[in-house]
C-alpha cells in the first residue's frame, strides 16, 4: 500500500521536474534568439526583497507540499476502492 503512495508521488514529482525543465529549455532558446521578455510582458517589479514576496514564496512551498502529499494519497485511496 505504501509502495503506491510513493510510486504516485513519484511520478507527480517526476511531471514537476520535467515541466521545470521544459521551462528552462523555452528560456534559454528565447535567450538565445536574443529576445527581451521585458518588453514583451512589460517591466515588473520585483518582489523578491518584499515582506509580501517572502510570504508569496512561503506560500507556494507550502501549496507544493501540501500537493504533493495529498494527491498521491487521494489515488491510493481511489485504487482501494
């Protein structure tokens, strides 16, 4: 029961990191191609150094967490059903 709890979290772990890295691939050939995604999407600030952008990025970490624990759980208990 276990072993497919963690095979569920491992492949949603597996389609996170490869959406990741699909990303990084569109990044670096729209680098590449010497596009300027500021003035595509206009100048936004940061919000990195921001109280808000901390909470903002605490608050996605916890959503991730949060997801990958309780998605695999819900499949192992739709496969005991």
């Amino acid at each position: 029961m276990t072993s497919k709890a963690e095979n569920y979290g491992l492949l949603l772990a597996s389609g996170l990191v490869a959406g990741e890295a699909l990303t990084g691939i569109l990044l670096a050939l729209l680098v590449t191609i010497k596009v300027n995604l500021n003035e595509l999407i206009g100048n936004v600030p940061s919000l990195s150094e921001t109280p808000l952008g901390v909470a903002l990025y605490f608050a996605v970490f916890i959503i991730l967490i949060w997801v990958l624990i309780t998605i695999p759980l819900r499949k192992l208990k739709k496969a005991k059903i």
